[in-house]
C-alpha cells in the first residue's frame, strides 16, 4: 500500500471509531431508554399548535444565484492553491498572471454586484 | 517503537486509538467544562457545579442523562435519514481530527495536500445539517437546513480565500510544513519568535475566524439555529441521544476549528526552533512530542475563548445582513489579501 493510501487508511479508522462510539451508545440507549410513542407526540412540533400542511412545503430559496457565484469562486480557489505552493519558482511572471487571473474574476464580482445579484431579494 | 511486527492496519489502528484515548478524551472533557464555565461567568452563573469536584465529569453525566431520554421520531419524517443524518456530523468531527499535527512525530496523517483535506471535510457536516433538516418533515426545521446551506455557502469562500494567504507564506500545503515554516522562520531577521502567520496574515486570520464563526453558526451568525424564530432550526424534532451527537458535534467543532486555526496562524506545535538551535523538522527533540500537544490544547483552549466570547457579546445578524457581509466585504478583502501577499513574498 502507497504512503497515500495508508494515510486515507486513518482517516477510515477515525470514522469507524465514530461509527463504533456512536452505535454503542445507541444500543445502551436502546436497553434503558424509555419508548411510549402516542400519536399527539409524533406529529411534528410547532410551538404547540398542530401542523397546517406538510412539513415539506415550499419555501423559496433566495440564494441561488449566490450559489451559482460560490462554483465559480470555488473553481477559482483550485487553481490558487496550486500556484500558491509554487510562486516562490514563478516569480514575477507568475504574480502577473494570477493578477490578470484574480482581476478578471474581481472583475466577475463587480459586475454581479452592479447587476444587483448580491442583494437579497 | 512497536516491538511487534504488527501489519500496517493494526499499527495505524492502535494509533488512532491511542490517539483518541490518550489525548482528544481528556482535551474534550477540558475544553466542555473550560467552555461551560466560561459562558456561565460570562452570564453571572455558576455553571456546573454538582458533577464530579468542580463539575468536571459533566460531559459524562450529560452522556448518562441524555441515554435515558426517549428517542421520539415524528411520524412523517423520513426515518432511515433522519436517523443518519447526526451519525454525519459525527463522522466529519472526528475525520477532521486525522489531519490535526501535535508533535514532529504525534500526528495521524501527513497529507502532502492537508490544508485542501481540511476544507473540503469541514464542509461535509453541512450535509449532515442540511439532511437533518429536510427529513425532520417539520417547517423549522426545513428553513433551518435551508439557512444553514445557504451561510455555508457564502462563509467557504472567504474561509478558503483566508488560508490561500498561509499557504503563500508556507510555500506548502503540508500541515507539517506550515507548522514547520512558522516556527522556523524570522521577522525581518529576528527569529527569536519564529513568525507565527498571525502576524503577517492578520488579515487572512481576521477573515478566517470570522467564516470559521459562521461555519459553526455560532451567533452572531445562527440563524439556522435561532432558538427565538426557528426553535434550533434542524434540531427541532431531535430528542435523545441524537440531540446530544449534534450539541457535542457542536462544541467538538469548536475545539478542531480553533486547533486548525492555531495551526495555521499560530505557530501550531511548535516553540520557536531558534530557541533550541533546531533547523530541520529532524532536528527537534523527542520530547516536543509530549508538550507538542499540550502547546496545542492552549492554543485551543484560547482560540475557542475567542470564538465563545464573540458569540455571547453580539446579537444575531438578519439573513441578508450575513450575505452582504460575506459578498461586499469579506470576499473582495480575502482577494487583495491574497495579491498582496504573493507581491511582498516576491518581493522580498
């Protein structure tokens, strides 16, 4: 197994001790917990008055253009991490053209922003 | 150090697992009590007081009430993810431990990318809070989930721009080698403090601690968990022990975010290396292996005061207050932080 790999190979361990932790105090639970459903007390809470309509009702998400706007900036960021380890070799050259690179994308921002996009509406 | 020629899996195991034992148990139990009696002081109360000398076994007792306590699921919900959905919290908390460095040899994992391993498995508890919401089947908790997608959102960004600065000075993603590189460094040619990032990135750890305090809706940033409006939002039809995996998921969070940020801006680990004539990650001593970790549970110890303080001392922001703030402000911030930055590495 590759060095990477046996890295990852802890990462699992980790969550398998969550896993493990987690159901062990589940099924303790489970033994000594009480369990007396009655129907008032599995409809679903709200603030004491019964439910109007589904719990899954429509609600408009305001921010899908702000979400159309963090896949751009988060594409952005994958290409600055790399360059960011490197830019003692780059130099100046590379300073530049993440300069145009940033600009442009500052540039993205502005126009969004002049557009009203980054109100919320 | 394993006089037994253990396969690579029993060795990686015994490591997490004396890992957790030996240090994550007792820093959790410090950090809850530590946080439990500094926001009961910070609100004229006692706080803890009956379990254990000082109230120091609360976490313990709140494990054993909270075994007790009926495990209701509301009769529309989507039962098989609402049972899921804290068991992903859960799992995010811990993984994100694995890339954490205590000392030159106490560490779990040595990503060559561990700065990119910690975004993106911070953002993996969103999911968790987004799925917990939704399959609640209850309005608050729907909008909670809601809000708490759309903050993550817009705090990554900045959160992610933030670190761009660190790595630029480090010239590594490594989290070795930025601890390394911090504490072997100098300002302007005086190393007698090593050059923590803090200083030179103030900027970037301004910003960081801000995304860091909403990506854990701590207020002023909390408005999926609003109690006044929303009644904790995605935890709203939560009872039992799942109620308590998110509220110590919650409190955990606390303490890894505050360790990442020490080691990022912090200096982490390490003491500056002048101090003890150390100029490679070879050279330092066996014993920084011991106080590495104590090094960083004060760190986390004062980070999470921080991040605590600021919530108990401001009032919650409105949705779009938190939008405009991340977009207008924060972002652009990031982005010349990090141009100026790459032009003074450069320069000098």
């Amino acid at each position: 197994m590759s060095e990477f790999l046996r890295d990852y190979l802890t990462v699992v361990w980790f969550g398998a001790i969550a896993l493990v932790l987690a159901g062990l105090l589940l099924g303790i639970a489970a033994l000594v917990r009480p369990n007396k459903p009655n129907a008032q007390k599995l409809i679903a809470y709200e603030s004491g008055v019964d439910p109007v309509g589904d719990g899954w009702s429509q609600s408009q998400i305001r921010y899908y253009i702000f979400a159309l706007l963090f896949v751009v900036f988060d594409v952005e960021a994958v290409f600055l991490f790399p360059w960011a380890t490197q830019l003692e070799r780059y130099g100046t050259f590379g300073l530049v053209e993440m300069g145009i690179f940033v600009f442009v994308l500052l540039l993205g921002l502005v126009y969004a922003w002049r557009k009203g996009v980054l109100r919320w509406v | 150090m394993i006089a037994v020629d253990l396969p690579y899996w029993a060795q990686s195991l015994l490591r997490v697992l004396g890992g957790t034992v030996a240090v994550l148990l007792p820093a959790g139990t410090i950090v809850y009590l530590f946080l439990f009696k500094m926001m009961s002081f910070m609100q004229s109360r006692l706080g803890p007081m009956e379990a254990g000398p000082y109230g120091s076994m609360q976490l313990f007792a709140e494990v054993g009430k909270w075994l007790q306590k009926e495990d209701i699921q509301p009769e529309r919900a989507d039962k098989k993810i609402f049972k899921i959905a804290p068991l992903i919290v859960l799992v995010s908390t811990f993984i994100l431990v694995a890339v954490v460095p205590f000392g030159p040899d106490a560490f779990f994992t040595d990503f060559e990318a561990g700065v990119f391993y910690f975004l993106a498995v911070s953002s993996v508890s969103v999911l968790g809070i987004l799925i917990a919401g939704w399959s609640s089947a209850n309005k608050y908790s729907l909008l909670g989930g809601l809000r708490a997608a759309g903050q993550l959102i817009a705090y990554e960004l900045p959160m992610v721009l933030a670190v761009v600065g660190v790595v630029i000075q480090a010239g590594s993603m490594n989290m070795q080698q930025i601890v390394f590189a911090q504490n072997h460094g100098s300002i302007f040619g005086w190393d007698g403090l090593g050059n923590p990032y803090v200083l030179t990135q103030f900027v970037g750890f301004g910003v960081f601690m801000i995304a860091v305090q909403a990506e854990l809706t701590q207020t002023p940033f909390d408005m999926p968990i609003a109690e006044s409006e929303l009644v904790s939002g995605y935890m709203t039809e939560y009872s039992g022990f799942r109620f308590l995996i998110f509220f110590i998921a919650e409190f955990a969070n606390v303490g890894i975010f505050a360790l990442i940020a020490s080691v990022l801006f912090l200096g982490g680990w390490g003491v500056p290396f002048s101090w003890f004539g150390w100029d490679s990650m070879d050279a330092v001593d066996d014993w920084m292996n011991i106080v590495g970790p104590l090094i960083m549970i004060g760190k986390m110890l004062a980070l999470s005061f921080l991040i605590m303080w600021v919530r108990f001392s401001y009032p919650r922001l409105r949705e779009d207050q938190l939008q405009r703030f991340a977009w207008k402000v924060l972002i652009p911030v990031s982005l010349v932080n990090i141009m100026l930055t790459a032009i003074l590495k450069v320069a000098f």
